[in-house]
C-alpha cells in the first residue's frame, strides 16, 4: 500500500490518547484526494471502540495515525514512533524512541511511500521499516521542520520546509538530498513562515501558497520555476496568511485564505479561473465528482467541478453530538466527518444526504469549553488566539483590561514611539528647520495634546483587535485569570477583577501563558511612579527639570531622548562601559557620540547606589564608578529606572508542577510547553529577547503545535531596533571582541 497523504477519522487519539480496543475492522480504500491517493479506515456499523488510556507507550497523540498494512503508526508528543496491530486488539506491534528519551518534541506528520515511513524529530528527519521499527536512514537538517512532510515524484521523493524558510526534496530510499531552493537558477522562495503545499502527479508540479499571498509552481523535478501568481490584497484579508493548502484537482488549483476567498487558478499557467466567497476553512476537491467545502458556519457545501454551481448543502450545525467538524474525506462515494464531540457522519456526496452515523465512544473531544484558552492578549496572546480559531479550534482569550494589546500596546511599545515621533517633529521644527533655510518662530509644544492623540491611537488599535477577535470567533474575557486546578483532559481557569470573585469559569484543553512582563527595579530602589519611575510612568509623566535614567539600553535610551527634545536635563546612568549592550561596539559608540551632541550626558561603567529624597522634593542619587570606586552625587526631579523587565507570572498558576529558571522565566521545551503537560508559555513570560514580534511568531507556532501541525520560529531572523535618532538596528549575530 502506498500512503501519499492521510486524513483520519480516528482523530480522537488526539484529545483522549485512546487507542483502538476491541474488534477493528478496517477498509483501505484509495481515492483521488486534493490530486493524491489517501487510504483512509471506515469502520463497520459493528465495530466498537474504547479508551484505553493506560495503553502503555502512548503519550499525547497529537497527529493523524498511517495505516500500512495490518499496523496502525502514530507518532506520540514524546516523539516515539508507535505501531498498533489492527489484528491484535490494538496491542502495540513495534515502537521506536525518535527522539532519544529528550521530553518535548518539534515532530511532523507521518507519511508512507515506497516500504519507508518517514517522519521528522526536531531537525532529523527518519526513515523506518514499517513491518519492524527499523531505522533504515537518519538525516540531520539545518533546523526543525517548520512546514509538513509532503510525497511527490510518484512516491520516489519528500518535500520538507524547514525553519529556516527552505524548500527541500530528499530521496525517500536513502534519504539523500536531491534539490532545495537555493539550487533553483535565481528563482527565490524564502517566505516568513511555513509554507502550504500541493503535488500534483498528472503535471509533477509543487504548488505553494506562501504566507504573504503569493502562490509559486515549481517542477517537482528540478525545483525550476513554472509560474507565479500573487493574490490581491482584499484576497489576503486582515492577517493574510493562508489557512488551507493549496488543492489540485484535475489541471486547477483550489486555493483558500483567510478571508474565505474560494479561488481557482489553472495549473499550468496559473491564470485565475472562478472564485466564490464562501467563508471557507476546509477544501476537498475530487475530479469528476464534485468540491466540497466545509465552511467557517458550520456548513458542508458541494460545487460542481465544471460548471463551478452550487449543488448542495448540509447544515451541519444541527446536528446531534457534532459540535465542530474535522477535515471531510471520500470514500465510496461518501463524505465522512467526524465531529469534535465524536460523532461520526457518512454523507451521500451527490445528494449531501446524511446516510450514516455513529457515535464514538471514548472520542469525547468536546468536554471542555475550550480547545485553547490563552492568558494574555499581548502580541503573542492575541496572535496565537486568532491563528488557533483559524485552525478551527474554539479559543478564549483572557486580559486583565478591557482593551487588548497588552503592554506592547498600552505602556510600551505604541506610545512609546508615538512620543518619540511627536518629540522629534518638535526638535525639528524648534533646532533643524534652520539647517535647511526654514525659519519656525516661537516653536511650543502642548503635552497634554500630545498625550490625547497618542491614547486615541492606542483605543484605536484596540479596537482593531477586538475586532479581529469577533471576526475570527475568539471570546475575549475580562478579568485576572488563575489556572485552579486540573480538570477532566484540560484545566479550569478562573478570571476575576482585582483579587474580587471570580466573574468567569472555564475550562480548556490547552492553556498559553503569553502574561508578557513587568519592569524591574534594583535593591533598595522602589518605584512609585511619582518620582520614581517605571517606563510605564515615563510615558505620562510632566516634563522633569532634570531626569536620572538607570539603563542605558533600549528603553532608558528612548525614554532619555523623548524628555530631552522636550526640554529635560537628562543624564543617562549605564552599568557596562557602552550604551546599547548587545549591539556591534562601532554602532554603539557612533550612537553614542550622537546622542551626547542632542545633550544627553552619559555615566558609563557606573552603578547606583542609592537614591534619597531631600528637602524640597529633589533627589540626590549616588553613583559609584566601576572602576575605582569614586563615588559621585546626582541631584535630579526625577529618576526614570530603566534596568529591564521581569517575568509577569505571579498568581497564574496555581497548580504545582510549574518549573521556572534561575532568572523567574517559565521553563519550556522546544515545543513551548512547559513542565505542566497542556500548559504553553510564549513571549516575555519564557526570556529571551523581549520583543513583541518575537512574541508574535511564537504565539503563531504555538497556534500550529496545538493544532497538530509542525511548527517553530527560527530566533537568528528576528531583527532588532533602538528608536533614537539615528536608530540602531539589529539582524543576525553580532561581532564581539
């Protein structure tokens, strides 16, 4: 048997980790399925199933299962390649640990070609006998997988995307690298995520729907270019990335995106054909018998594949023991679905009749009220809620204020900018018109103006995640939530006001912890926010007669350069012997002389001591110099304590089990889970570089991961940038000397 692409109905195995038990008939029959052969299992009226959640090996299935032969594989959350005998009751044939023993895997589907089953473990990819477990090749990549693997070359080659964004076609045989994208004669392919792929056998052609909309057919072959296409804007929708992978049926192409545009483009010159808006998040089109759609209401559509008219359509909102549906596949002239609450449909696909109907014990996907529940609607919390509802599963998302967007949006990086905008187009027009002959006669500037545009900006952009959230179907709840307990397959979190009685409680499969940061401050020095601030009181504070920054990093350099082009004294404090640590020294120091000709005054290789208050309100802050140990007295309106931030955790989660690092950070693998099995963690909460674009790409993979999909973030592209004037910018490693 030879397995190119599998969609299973037996996708309870990724709620319950039940395995079959009991009398398992299986039918593998191949049909024509987005333009591959797809053998999938029916089962009998007779057959029965149950839980078996003890079944010793399997832990957290979270991918379809390959059927080959009389075995049933699945690759488990642990990475171990597990065979179940469909002969046997479901005993365990073979197994083989793929990942060595290591807990928290980056892992792809498992597909089948030629005698090989193929997976990829983080950045392995394997080949394993299917009759015995044997691992017949091992091929490390540059990176872990961050697409799926797809079957081309009638069953003699796979597609693999890597983190890195390449293209790469290995020999199923040995695992021998035949082309990749870097070999293909100037034709470039480097996306901004993973890409969805089709294969077609009839033309031998790969089709990519890459994330910014441009869709690329390359020769499965040699990986020369055949055609490009680029969709329209209105095409991409708010987000614009694509949903569905491309599907080939026939000499078409069935492309989906997030706007639930329905467009078909020729296959060999890439010429749009039709389109109909349908509101769709699933395809499945088969030559000469119809496509079926399965829309984002609940609704299973069929079209006919010539003349493009609607023949039918089945309301699957209705229906009994449903709730949301999985992918629909053809068998015998049938669509099957399976419903996330375990119900199992055969519907007539001429007809969109319901002719069968079963209902699966044990495969109860529906026990929570939701399949994800994201704590924080920061970049990274409203980001991988809005990717997960796109993936079709039922997300909340929880924030402690009304208004989503989390720090980035509300004390951090928006008004930040917006004053650093405000404050340059002032020293423009007040210190640089001149340079150019224009003469700008008594210059002022109204702060609290200033403050009003920059808070209407931000309710603005609020409102627009907001909105994305009612248009994608995420529930957004208001109120400080804890994980209480442990519940059922999932937790049960709590959300309240201010420590008040909880106003929400819920349950959910999956829980993300994206609560961001808070600042930091340094022994002995308690921020007040009056006269001693936080970043956060930085942003609405009066213009201070003399300012005091301890940091002379990103925050302390912006925050000190938006007071001084308003009129403050200010005097950066900085505990390294450069501004900027973390970027090229040459930058640093050319940075450096720059801001010092804007009148900022610097204390490098210094700390603070102390800072108290006098008579009359001043502060007198003590530095002490390094080297030497001189120290000075500083006498300020105001200290601005710039040092970094800390993790937001504390209260979240009240169960124990939860592992931090020495620094406070959430611990997690390499799939962002942490040591709480179902509990992720993403963004400022886990370390790294505190940015929200960092942020946003781990709650997309997180989103992806969940969903079953292969997914992660390459960190050596995440770029960086210091909004001073000039501003410093980041990509890649740095030179250290």
């Amino acid at each position: 048997m030879r397995l190119l692409a599998v969609v299973s109905v037996f996708f309870c195995l990724s709620y319950s980790g039940a395995a079959f038990a009991g009398s398992v008939k299986q039918l593998a029959v191949s049909e024509r399925v987005w333009g591959l052969s797809a053998p999938f299992i029916v089962p009998e009226v007779d057959q029965t199933f149950s839980q078996v959640r003890n079944l010793v090996g399997i832990h957290d299935v979270t991918l379809p299962p390959v059927v080959v032969d009389d075995h049933i594989v699945v690759l488990d959350g642990r990475g171990r390649l597990i065979a179940l005998s469909g002969e046997d009751a479901g005993g365990i044939a073979w197994h083989v640990d793929l990942a060595e023993g290591t807990d928290g895997v980056y892992s792809s589907s498992v597909v089948y070609s030629d005698g090989t089953l193929l997976c990829a473990i983080d950045n392995l990819l394997y080949g394993v006998d299917p009759k015995d477990g044997r691992i017949k090749w091992k091929r490390v990549l540059r990176n872990p997988l961050s697409g799926d693997l797809v079957i081309l070359n009638d069953g003699k080659a796979v597609a693999a995307l890597v983190i890195d964004n390449c293209l790469y076609v290995f020999n199923v045989a040995d695992g021998g690298l035949l082309w990749h994208h870097e070999e293909v004669g100037g034709s470039d392919i480097r996306v901004k995520g993973p890409l969805s792929v089709a294969y077609s056998h009839r033309k031998h052609v790969i089709v990519m729907l890459l994330p910014d909309g441009k869709v690329l057919c390359l020769d499965a072959y040699s990986g020369d270019k055949v055609w490009e296409i680029g969709l329209s804007k209105k095409d991409l929708g708010v987000v614009g990335r694509s949903v569905v992978s491309p599907v080939i049926v026939a000499r078409e192409v069935l492309l989906v995106d997030e706007s639930g545009v329905l467009k078909s483009v020729e296959l060999s010159s890439g010429k749009e054909l039709w389109s109909a808006d349908v509101e769709s998040y699933d395809v499945l089109g088969v030559e000469k018998m119809g496509i079926f759609v399965l829309t984002k209401a609940g609704k299973l559509m069929a079209f006919d594949p010539e003349s493009k008219t609607q023949l039918w359509v089945l309301d699957l909102a209705g229906i009994r023991g449903g709730g949301r549906w999985n992918s629909p596949v053809l068998v015998g002239g049938k669509l099957w679905l399976l419903g996330r609450n375990g119900r199992l449909l055969g519907v007539n696909a001429l007809s969109g009749s319901v002719e069968e109907s079963y209902k699966i014990p044990g495969c109860r996907m529906g026990a929570c009220d939701y399949d994800v529940a994201v704590i924080g609607a920061g970049p990274g919390g409203y980001k991988c809620a809005l990717k997960a509802a796109k993936l079709g599963l039922k997300v909340a998302c929880i924030d402690n204020n009304s208004l989503p967007g989390g720090t980035c949006l509300r004390v951090g990086c928006i008004p930040s900018k917006a004053l650093l905008d405000y404050s340059y187009k002032y020293h423009a027009a007040k210190d640089l018109f001149k340079d150019f002959g224009i003469t700008a006669r008594d210059v002022k500037f109204d702060l609290r103006k200033m403050f009003e545009v920059r808070d209407k900006e931000i309710s603005a952009l609020g409102s627009g995640i907001s909105s994305l959230f009612s248009s994608a179907g995420v529930d957004k709840l208001c109120g400080t939530a804890t994980i209480t307990r442990a519940v059922g397959d999932g937790f049960e979190i709590a959300a309240g006001r201010d420590g008040a009685s909880p106003d929400n409680t819920l349950s959910a499969k999956n829980v993300v912890l994206a609560t961001g940061s808070l600042p930091a401050s340094l022994p002995g020095i308690d921020i007040d926010e009056v006269k001693i601030l936080s970043s956060d009181g930085a942003l609405s504070m009066d213009v201070p007669g003399k300012l005091l920054v301890i940091g002379g990093g990103a925050i302390g350099l912006e925050m000190s350069s938006v007071w001084s082009r308003l009129g403050a004294e200010v005097t950066v404090v900085e505990y390294a012997d450069c501004i900027a640590p973390g970027f090229d020294s040459e930058v640093s120091k050319a940075l450096l002389n720059h801001l010092k000709k804007q009148g900022i005054n610097f204390m490098l290789s210094s700390k603070v001591v102390s800072v108290s208050e006098k008579k009359g309100g001043k502060l007198v802050v003590s530095c002490e110099a390094l080297s030497g140990g001189a120290v000075s007295a500083v006498e300020v309106d105001k200290v601005l304590v710039a040092v970094g931030r800390r993790p937001n955790i504390d209260k979240t989660v009240a169960i124990d089990g939860l592992l931090l690092d020495d620094r406070g950070f959430v611990s997690v693998d390499g799939r962002y889970e942490t040591s709480i099995k179902g509990i992720f963690a993403i963004g400022d909460v886990i370390g790294g570089a505190m940015l929200a674009h960092k942020a946003e790409m781990e709650g997309h993979a997180v989103a992806e991961l969940i969903a079953g999909h292969a997914s992660g973030v390459d960190y050596g592209v995440i770029p960086a940038v210091v909004y001073t004037h000039p501003q410093l910018r980041l990509l890649g490693e740095v030179r250290t000397t």
